[in-house]
C-alpha cells in the first residue's frame, strides 16, 4: 500500500510539473507578443519621425530597421514556443492519465483491504456501514 502511495505522490508531482511547465510557456509566449507589439508601436513612430516608411531607401532609420529585425526574431520564437506548448500539453495530459490510473489503483487497493478487513473482524464492517 505505501507503494501505490508514493506512485500516486510521484504521479501528482510529475502533474505539477507539467502543469509549470506550460504555464511557464505560455507566459513567455505572451511576453514575446507584447514585446513584438511594443516594438511595432516604436516602429511605426520612428518612421513617422522620419518620413521613410520603405525599408530598402537608404534613409530609411537605423533603429526602426534593428527594431523591425528584433521583432521578427520575437515573432519567430513565438511561434517556436507555440510548437513546445503543444507538446508540452501531450506530456501534460499523458501524466493527467497516469495519475488517474494510479489513483484507481490506489483506490481499488483500499477498497479490497477494507473488504479483507470487514471479512475478518465482523465488528469493522458494522462500524464502516454506521458511518455511512
């Protein structure tokens, strides 16, 4: 019995952990965005600022093009992240299903030495069924 209970412990941890996991993605997926829109905003009044909007001209603006670069990096590892969150969720719900099925087990393990219990000491099963 003490080992299904650490299974079941192991199971809820590995749980959390999947669970941290895509939390942690998640947020950084959202803060990627937010820089991207951030630095969409700086661009757009960089180019106001400076009245060149075509990205080839050569006086097009240093920094909205090292902005506009920093940007797509961004949007690029978003993406990136968005690939990780997925699997991420597979693992999360495969460990969903193990802790389940550790927890049936567990419960059917208590179950059964409840039974035994009752069979062996008449007076347990009188108190099992006053409790209910």
């Amino acid at each position: 019995m003490k080992s299904r209970d650490t299974l079941v412990r192991l199971k809820r941890f590995q749980v959390e952990e999947k669970r941290r996991r895509l939390t942690q993605i998640e947020m950084m997926i959202a803060e990627f965005n937010r820089m991207a829109a951030e630095l969409e905003r700086e661009i757009a009044t960089e180019e106001q600022k400076s009245g060149v909007k075509d990205t080839t001209h050569y006086a097009y603006s240093t920094y909205a093009r090292a902005a506009r670069t920093r940007r797509e990096n961004l949007l690029h590892s978003a993406d990136e992240l968005k690939g990780q969150l997925e699997e991420a969720r597979v693992l999360f719900d495969q460990a969903n299903e193990e802790l389940t099925k550790a927890q049936v087990l567990e419960g059917r393990e208590k179950t059964s030495v409840l039974g035994d219990l009752s069979r062996d000491v008449p007076e347990f099963g009188n108190l099992r069924g006053a409790r209910a």
